[in-house]
C-alpha cells in the first residue's frame, strides 16, 4: 500500500485552513448586517417623525394618518420589511411612531 504524500497533506490541510478563513468571515459579515437593523429601524421612525412635524410646521396640524404622509409629502414605506404604527392622539400632539421590522 502507497503511503499519501506528505505535500498532498498539506496542500489539503491548507484547504482546509482557507475553507474555515472564509465561512468565518461570512457568518462575522451576518452577525455585522444582524446588528445594523435596529439602526434602520430608527432611521426609518426619524424620517417619519421629521415628515409629520414638516407637516405641523406647514399645515398647523400633524398628519391625520400614515397614508396623508405619503400623499402630500412623498414620504416612501416599505411594507414588506416593516409594520408600521402611527396613532394620533390630537391634532397639536406628536403622534406616537413606531417601525418594527417583519
């Protein structure tokens, strides 16, 4: 019987090493974008909020709803990726925003 090569070892060995090397840097690559969507998620409330008080600043009232938002102030909503909640309690009060992503 042939004994293997010992260069074949390494070479696989070296594979071997290489292999690991990259799945560690991917799964490292989603824990990263794992991490950054709380980040989005308050971006996206921010653009909300600064829509509504654009529109109170203008209109001298807040949004009735999410939809009048998009309507007369172009303000874009990804519903596939996020729920959205906007509950107005008065016209003169900061309605309560909140994103969650699905």
């Amino acid at each position: 019987m042939k004994r293997p090569d010992s260069h074949a070892i390494s070479s696989g060995l070296l594979m071997l090493v290489v292999f690991l090397l990259v799945a560690a840097a991917f799964i490292g690559m989603l824990r990263f974008w794992g991490h950054a969507d709380p980040q989005r998620t308050e971006a996206v409330v921010e653009a909300i909020r600064k829509a509504a008080v654009q529109c109170y600043a203008l209109e001298g009232s807040y949004p009735p709803d999410i939809l009048y938002m998009k309507e007369h102030y172009g303000l874009q909503f990804d519903e596939v990726r996020y729920a959205y909640r906007y509950e107005v309690f008065a016209s003169n009060i900061m309605p309560e925003i909140e994103v969650h992503e699905r």
